[in-house]
C-alpha cells in the first residue's frame, strides 16, 4: 500500500506541475512530455514486477521519483534538453534490466579485478589526452558527434577493482598496491581537473579500505594524507585556490574573470525561493551559468522551494539507506564492497553538489545524480542502482536457498528420529541444535559476529550526518541568510521582477526588507495617481524570513 501511494503521489505531483507549466503559455508540449513522464513511469514499475519480482520497490520509486524531479525541471529550463535526457534515460532503463541478471548468473565477476583497473586506467588517460577544456577542466570527449564523460563509467569499474582486490586478502601488502593505483585513478583526474570526480572516488576508496579491513587506522591515515593533498593542490594549482576564494565570498569577486558569478546567481535563486518557491516559470534561473547541470539544485529552490529541496535530499538519503542495507545483507565479502562502494559514491556526489550550489562548502563542478541535464551521468547511476537491484535479487535467492536446505534438514531429522525413544530424541535434537547455530555452542561468537556490522553502522551515521548538515544549512539559509542575498546591489534582475508581480495582483512571498520597500513605493503611485488600494496581509511569518502578500484594488 504505502509503495502504491507513492506511485499516486509521484503521478499527481507530475500531472500538477505539467499543467501549470501548459497554462501559462499554452504550450502542447508539456503535456506531451507529462504523458511520456506517465508512461514511463508506469512501465518501469511494472516490468520490474513482471521481470524482478524479489526486486526492492522502493529503490525504483526513489528513482523514478528522481528522474521525475530532473525532467520536471528541465521541461521548465529547456523543452529540447528535457526530450534528449528523456530518450538517454529510456536506454540507460533498458540496459539496466540487463544488469540484474548479470550480476546473479555471471560468477567470474570477481575475477576480473585487475581488468577494471587497466581499463578505468586507460579510460581516465584517454580523457586526459584527447579531451577538449570546458570549464577549464578535461571531462569529456566527444566521438562520431556524442559525447562521453568516462569517468562516469570509472565510477563503476574503480568500485569493482577495489572490491576484487580486499574480497580476500587485506594483508598490508595487499591495501598498499591497492592504494597505489586508487591513488593513480585519483591523480589522473586532478591533473585532468576534474575535482568533484577525483574527491568522489578518494571517499569511495576510504569507505571501503574500512569496511575491508575493520581497521580504523587506515581510515584515519586515508583522510589525513587526503586533507594534505588538498592544503598541496591549494598552493598548487590556481584554479583549486580560485574556488576556495569564491566560496569564503563570492560578492567580493562577482565581477572578476572566472569569480563568483556564478556561485552568487545561484544563492540569488536560493534566496528568491525561499521556503515555498517563486511557482514555477516565475523565477529566474537561466540566468545562472550551467544551471542544468551542476547548479539544477538552485533552480529547484528557486522555483519549487527549500521545502521541496529538503524533501528531494530525504529521498536520496532514503536510497543510500536502501543501499547500506543491501550491502549489510550480503553474504560474500565481494558483492558487500561493492554495495557500499556504490553507495559512497552516490551520496558523496550528492553531498558536493548541494553543498557546492548552497555555499557549504567549495564548488567542485559535479551534477547531482538522475536530476542534472547529462547522459553519461544519467545512464551511469541507472546502472549502478540496477547493480544494487541485482545484488539485492541475489540476496533474495540465498535467503530462499538457505530456508530450502533448513527445511531439508528438519525433515531428515524428523524422520531420522521418528522411531527412537523421547529421552533419545531430546539428545539428538540438543546436539543438531549446536550444529545448526555456533551462537549456541561458544556464546563468545555472539560478540565477534556482533562487531563486524560496526563499521557499516559508523559509515552510515556519517553519511547520514552529512545529509541532515545540508538540511540544516538549507534552514539557517533561509533564516539567516536569506534576506541578505536577495537585496544584494548584484541581484537587481530578480528584484525588478518582484514589483511586477505585485502590480499584476499576483500573490507570492516577498524577502521582507523588499516587501516594505515595494509598500512604500506603491504607496506613492497611489498618492499620486489618487488610486484606492488596500493590501491585505493573508498570513504574518517570521519577519526575518519573509511575508506573503496579495494585493487588491
């Protein structure tokens, strides 16, 4: 029932918003790209209840959710990016029915360790070579007029590396020539400066060194060399001091050559948004460098609100949750990295975007995943949660397995017992007892099995934290920050559209300190013009963060 509901919900929240982007220009397109939403939807789910019956549902609501979200949005940004995102995901969706059964049937996955090393390698080298500046960083290359960004793909293959590599052996020889070639993927694309990718696959190396290893010190000394590099490419490299510099204020160098336009634009559209949002094709955020990419977060605030931002962060929370259970479930040590690995990648890609468009933290120029305009992008995280589906599929199968040659034995011991006598059965059903659970038999084994999902449950609550620190910061944004960014002398073009709407009766919400400005002036016009108006305040919010109003004659 409660997956059912969120299917409803995700179908009206989709026919809401379609209609209300047809109504304001009449536009048949929007409600040709809701009836493509529609249908998509409602194949996905049920060919995943067809094809993967031990699928988990909930993950694929969660995407489907996502990739709603991000169709939405750039129907809104750009009709024709949204129709090309749309046709990518449709063949991202049908290669990710492949995966599952991949992953289940084909067993020398494992054994393909050092496979995925060259080959992310060589991937990596390639981009580094060949690929054009854009941004002032190598991401992509393009062949035959398409373009791909390989270490979307790297992604995937570095996990699979790491994991074949520490399934085994997690001697100290081992986790070094490991390091050196994570260290080698991580390199090539600093060089290739590409930030955000390099970072993502450093935390999704140390999430996994410690779940392999259940050594807290090769963690910690991941971390510190990783803080170390970083204190080295800030006097290194120019570009990594130059988003540092916009970041602590990006007012202060809004006007220089590669300063912080584009960072302050989408704090403007923050601010413009507030709790509840501007509606949408009410704000203004194509005036923000890239917004269909790495800033889409501020163009969903913008136009959609902190409200709804907030809730979208709780649903890519909720998949990595999903995720972490998965991996936790896993019998074999290979298939549990691999989750987990997967798992950091997406919510620290998460997590770098948000915090990267918010002014959390510095900017690394990533897209947030199944949300951003990109196919590379797009199709690599479909199929890493097709990955995730496949590992819980065969999750499933063990279980049932399992519960198969337990009832086996129980028949084989009824009728082994059948025809002895009732102190002999007591006797032979204590000794099966203890073979059948250890637990039972040495009571110490209880806290050895108990402390090996320690390290699953500290990386949880990290990533966890991280989630509901870029909750928090939305809300003091919103609180403390807000009214600040949206009088800034650099955000003239959003705030002439606020008098507009108050003359067009519109009913929005205003930055208070903008409110009683536009009162005043309104006030004179109808001094001077001897026009009766009476403004009626609707509702009094807290002054600090905002008002909202509606005007009549």
């Amino acid at each position: 029932n409660v997956l059912r509901r969120q299917i409803v919900l995700m179908l009206f929240m989709n026919l809401v918003a379609y209609t209300v982007l047809f109504l304001q220009d009449n536009d048949m397109k929007m409600l040709m790209m809701y009836g493509a939403v529609f249908l998509f939807i409602v194949v996905v789910q049920i060919l995943y209840r067809v094809i993967y019956r031990k699928g988990n549902m909930l993950i694929v609501n969660n995407m489907c959710m996502l990739l709603s979200i991000g169709f939405l949005i750039l129907s809104r940004l750009s009709f024709g990016k949204a129709v090309k995102q749309f046709e990518i995901v449709v063949i991202g969706m049908v290669l990710s029915f492949i995966v599952p059964v991949i992953v289940r049937k084909v067993k020398i996955l494992k054994d393909l360790t050092w496979l995925y090393g060259i080959v992310g390698l060589a991937l990596l080298m390639v981009v580094l070579a060949m690929a054009a500046i854009s941004g002032g960083a190598k991401l992509s290359i393009e062949i035959g007029g398409v373009t791909f960004q390989f270490s979307e793909l790297v992604k995937i293959t570095f996990v699979f590396f790491v994991a074949g590599m520490l399934r085994e052996d997690t001697g100290f020889k081992r986790v070094v020539i490991t390091t050196v070639v994570a260290a080698a993927h991580v390199l090539i694309l600093v060089v290739s400066k590409d930030l955000g990718s390099a970072v993502v696959f450093f935390v999704a190396y140390i999430v996994m060194l410690y779940v392999a290893t259940k050594k807290a010190r090769y963690a910690l000394a991941g971390l510190a060399g990783g803080t170390l590099a970083a204190v080295v490419a800030y006097f290194l490299f120019n570009h990594v001091r130059q988003r540092v510099i916009v970041w602590q204020d990006p007012i202060a160098v809004y006007d220089k050559v590669g300063g912080g336009y584009q960072v302050a634009q989408g704090l403007f559209g923050i601010s413009a948004g507030g709790w509840f949002g501007m509606g949408l094709g009410k704000g203004m955020p194509n005036i923000i460098p890239v917004v269909d990419k790495d800033f889409i977060f501020a163009a969903i605030c913008e136009e959609l609100g902190a409200i709804f931002a907030i809730c979208m962060l709780l649903v890519c929370m909720s998949c990595y949750l999903m995720i972490v259970n998965v991996s936790m479930q896993m019998s074999k040590p290979f298939y549990k990295l691999i989750a987990m690995g997967l798992g950091a990648e997406y919510a620290f890609q998460v997590f770098l975007t948000v915090g990267g468009t918010s002014k959390f933290i510095p900017m690394t120029g990533i897209t947030l995943p199944l949300v951003s305009y990109g196919g590379s992008s797009v199709i690599c995280t479909i199929l890493m949660f097709a990955i995730i589906q496949g590992l819980y599929i065969l999750r499933e199968d063990e279980g049932e397995e399992l519960e198969r040659k337990r009832k086996e034995k129980r028949k084989k011991f009824k009728e082994t017992t059948k025809t002895e006598p009732a102190w002999r059965k007591w006797t032979i059903r204590r000794n099966w007892i203890s073979r059948e659970n250890p637990r039972r038999k040495n009571p110490g084994t209880n806290r050895k099995n108990a402390s090996t999902g320690k390290e699953y449950t500290i990386i949880a609550y990290c990533f966890v934290g991280i989630f509901l620190a870029l909750i928090g910061y939305l809300v003091y944004f919103n609180v403390e920050l807000r009214d600040e960014y949206a009088n800034s002398p650099y955000n003239s073009k959003r705030q002439g559209t606020y008098q507009e709407r108050v003359s067009k009766k519109e009913r929005f919400w205003l930055p208070t300190e903008i409110f009683w400005q536009v009162q005043k002036q309104m006030r004179m016009e109808m001094n001077f013009g001897c026009i009766r108006m009476k403004m009626y305040l609707l509702m009094l919010w807290d002054t600090r963060i905002r008002v909202p109003v509606v005007w009549n004659r």
